[in-house]
C-alpha cells in the first residue's frame, strides 16, 4: 500500500484573533497591547537558535500548553505578571530584614 505525500499533512493553524488584547482584558495587565506583544516576542526568541529537534518538540509541547492554560484562564493575574520582571506586582517597598532596620526605618 503506497502512502499519499498528503497523508499526514497538517493544516497550518491560524490565530482566531489577536492574543494580546484578550490578555490583557481578561487577566486585567496594567500594561499596554505592545508591552505584552513584545514580551511574546521577547520569550520565542529567547529560543532562536535551539536547532536540535527533541528540544524544539519540548519548547513546542510547553509554549502550546502555556498557550491554552491562558486563553482558558487557568492562570491567575500573578502568573502572567510574572513574565513583567520590571513591572511586576512583587516590585514593592523592601522589608526589613530585622526588627531593629524596620525600627529605624519608621516602620510598625
């Protein structure tokens, strides 16, 4: 039995819309459309230059549940901000790291 050239062939899946927006709408981002679009972009290519195929499938299999772990909002806000290094929720005013710096820092 000879095998068709377009047996196994996959149809090339197409964006059904823009993820960006719909990111930051639905986990409520403080940033705007482009910052969360450049971070996309920040973290394929981070991956360029990977050329052997088993760690390609791997980042493939990860970056589609990634994919479908957001669009399903199975994360929360915290995950997703966690891309944000800069801009990130945990970003806030230091603690002290003893009682007598808190102390003289005015701190209850």
């Amino acid at each position: 039995m000879a095998i068709l050239p377009t047996e196994f062939a996959r149809v090339t899946r197409q964006s059904a819309n823009w993820e960006a927006p719909e990111i930051q709408t639905m986990y409520s981002v403080p940033l705007p459309v482009s910052a969360v679009r450049t971070r996309m972009r920040q973290e394929f290519e981070r991956h360029r230059f990977v050329n052997k195929l088993p760690v390609v499938d791997v980042l493939l299999f990860q970056s589609n549940a990634d994919y479908q772990e957001t669009m399903n909002f199975w994360r929360q806000t915290t995950h997703i901000m966690s891309y944000f290094k800069e801009e990130s929720f945990k970003q806030g005013p230091k603690i002290p790291s003893s009682f007598i710096e808190g102390f003289l820092e005015g701190r209850n």
